[in-house]
C-alpha cells in the first residue's frame, strides 16, 4: 500500500517512514500538513491511506482528515497522538477519521490499524 505520512517532527517523520517502510509500504512523507494536501489534491489517488500526526503547526490532523473528506476518492485517515484526551470519538467521526493510534506508538498496533484500513489489492 502507498502511505502518505505526515508529520512535522523531521527525526519522528524518519523513525514512522523507515517503519512502514520496513513492512514493504510505499511512504511519501511530508512535514508539512499544506503540502501533504496539495499533493493529495494534485493527485488523490498517490495515497491509499493517510497517516498523521495530531498536533502540527498550522493545520491539525483533524483539519486535514476533514479535508481530505472534500477530495474525490478519499483515502482513509489515520491519525496518531499522545494528546489522544484532546479528540473525542465524535470530533474523530464527524472529521471521517478511521482510526486514532496513540503514542508513544506500539508498532504492533499500528501495524494492525494500517492492515485494517488500508484497502485490499487484488491480484
């Protein structure tokens, strides 16, 4: 699957992108939420699913979850947080969040997450 992360720490954007990479999942990384949404608006299809962080400068996983609900063929939104308190369910499901992950980030449950949402190939 082809991951779009976004996460505004350089050395935790390193850590996530050599993780799913390690499970054999394309990762197009951006630490800018901006710029990971001007890429999905240029072509909504590069990503299977978006996994990010909550708190970023500038635009929250929550604002970026709502509006790639806006792009043709949204990919699923994943968002991880150690602030997990801060989103309530219903602030998740009203943005089209598919899952909330929490850190520090158990690799294991990640793992499952992402195999949940991500959507299935054939062949």
């Amino acid at each position: 699957g082809r991951i779009l992360l976004v996460e505004d720490e350089p050395a935790v954007a390193r850590f996530m992108g050599d993780l799913l990479a390690h499970w054999g999942l394309e990762v197009q990384a951006f630490l800018d939420p901006r710029a990971a949404l001007d890429a999905l608006r240029a072509d909504p299809s590069s990503a299977d699913l978006v996994l990010t962080d909550l708190t970023m400068p500038g635009m929250t996983g929550l604002d970026l979850a709502r509006a790639c609900r806006r792009l043709p063929s949204p990919p699923p939104v994943v968002l991880y947080s150690g602030h997990a308190e801060n989103a309530p369910r219903s602030e998740l499901d009203a943005a089209g969040v598919a899952a909330l992950v929490r850190k520090p980030i158990d690799p294991g449950v990640l793992f499952d997450t992402l195999r949940a949402h991500l959507p299935r190939r054939e062949g």
